[in-house]
C-alpha cells in the first residue's frame, strides 16, 4: 500500500492548506500514512473512510492539537485565531454546570480573553448565535439538560460566534434527529457561499454524495481524494474496507522527524 499524491487544486483556486508526506499518529504509532495533496481556500470537503480509518486523527492534527510524526503539514495564511474546532459530542462534558449562553459566549474568548467579561456587543452577538440555531428561549438552561440535537445546536452556535475562517467538524450529525441535520446542513451551506473553509469527518455516505461536492476517502492512507462521486465509488470503498482490515496493528514504530 503506497500512499501517494491525492488531490491537488487548480484552475486558479488558492491554496488553503498544503500535506507533503504527513504522517500521524500516537506515540510513535502510525494512524495516517504518508498523505500528500492540498484543500482550496473556502472548499466544503468530507473525510470518509471506514471505523479506523484515521479520519479523527487527521482532523486533530489540521486543528494543531496534534503534531505529524513526519512530513510538513502548513496552513497558508493562517492563524490558530482563524481555525474553529467542533469535536464528536461524546467529548464534551455535560455534567459541568455552565449554561446555554455561557458555552456559546466561549466563542468568543479570542476577542473578550478566556476569563474577560463580554461587552455589550458580545452579549447580542451570543443571543443571535443562538436564535440563529433555533434555541431561543434555553439561553438559562444548563447544558446537561439538553438533548443530543439541542446539544450540537448549541455547540453550532459557538462556532458562529468563533467567526472562523476555516471549521472543523468531526461526525457533527452522528444520532441527530433530520430536522436539527437538516438545519445545521443549511448552517454549513452558508458558511460555504460565505467564501469560508468547511473540513468535516462524515460516516453518512448519501449525506456526503448531496451537500458535500469534494471528499477524501481515507484508510490510514488516501485512497481517493477529488470529486465525491468519483471518491465514493463501489471500488474504492471496498478498497478502503480492506485497507481498514488489513492493517498490521503492530507496525513498526516511527521515529520522529524533527
């Protein structure tokens, strides 16, 4: 299994984000193999694959939470100000007593300071993040009592107060009722027509073949990476599926690149 060049972008898109020979993984264990190719500035691009397939780690290591074990991976023209980050909500703390407005006006610590107060400003701007996601009204609520599609509603509206460049989304429809999918989808449709970078992991496949116009189908490694419907073809599913399968859990440990 050779993981070579993927995708590149042309037809005078800009780059956003340039993978020369990226390496991932946990302490000095491969999770993702030698990935090469590049995202355009304001791309709406899935990444597939089957369970295990290093779908989490690459979107870890694009956020910065996660240095390569090798290779280079750069972001053009960006900050971590300009990078939001929505992970899988299995991660997220219920039990902590903060409210609905509280965990949204988090998103806007880059302007207000981790533990700075909110101005006058803030505090609209958090009341229309919410009412944007349709949760008007459990602003007081503590989030540990929300249900799971109120729960990712709310986490939608911190990234709109984030006001990223450049989203980060990993399985944000995973349990989802079709009605909070259909409008967080609508969400993302704007982000995109917004010039924004949207990057999400996504396991739906016919959710993907619809609003998502490009994807990366991974296996460890890139098994295709361009055009959805070209990407999720039968052959190249089933090729990820035993890519997947195959993979030796004891391989050799990487020595780190400096």
């Amino acid at each position: 299994m050779g993981g070579g060049v993927c995708s590149f972008v042309g037809g005078g898109m800009s780059v956003a984000l340039q993978l020369n020979d990226v390496t991932l993984g946990y302490e000095r264990h491969p999770a993702v193999h030698h990935l090469t190719g590049s995202i355009a500035r304001g791309e709406l691009l899935a990444i597939c694959g089957p369970n295990g397939a290093g779908k989490s780690t690459l979107l870890k290591a694009l956020s910065g939470a996660l240095e390569p074990l090798g290779g280079q991976l750069a972001w053009q023209d960006c900050t971590a100000r300009d990078i939001a980050f929505l992970p899988q909500m299995v991660e997220i703390d219920r039990s902590f007593p903060i409210t609905v407005f509280d965990m949204v006006a988090m998103g806007d610590w880059q302007r207000s300071g981790l533990f700075g107060s909110i101005g006058r400003r803030a505090k609209q701007a958090t009341f229309d993040a919410i009412a944007r996601v349709g949760l008007t009204g459990l602003e007081d609520r503590l989030i540990g009592t929300l249900s799971g599609g109120q729960m990712q509603r709310m986490l939608f509206a911190r990234l709109v107060m984030q006001d990223a460049a450049i989203l980060l989304l990993d399985e944000p429809f995973t349990a989802l009722d079709a009605n909070t999918t259909e409008d967080l989808l609508d969400l993302i449709a704007q982000w995109h027509q917004q010039g924004r970078t949207v990057i999400a992991v996504l396991h739906d496949f016919d959710l993907v073949r619809q609003h998502f116009p490009r994807t990366l189908l991974l296996a460890r490694e890139c098994v295709a990476w361009g055009d959805t419907q070209e990407t999720l073809s039968a052959l190249n599913l089933a090729q990820a599926r035993h890519m997947v399968e195959a993979f030796d859990r004891d391989a050799m440990i990487c020595a780190r690149v400096a």
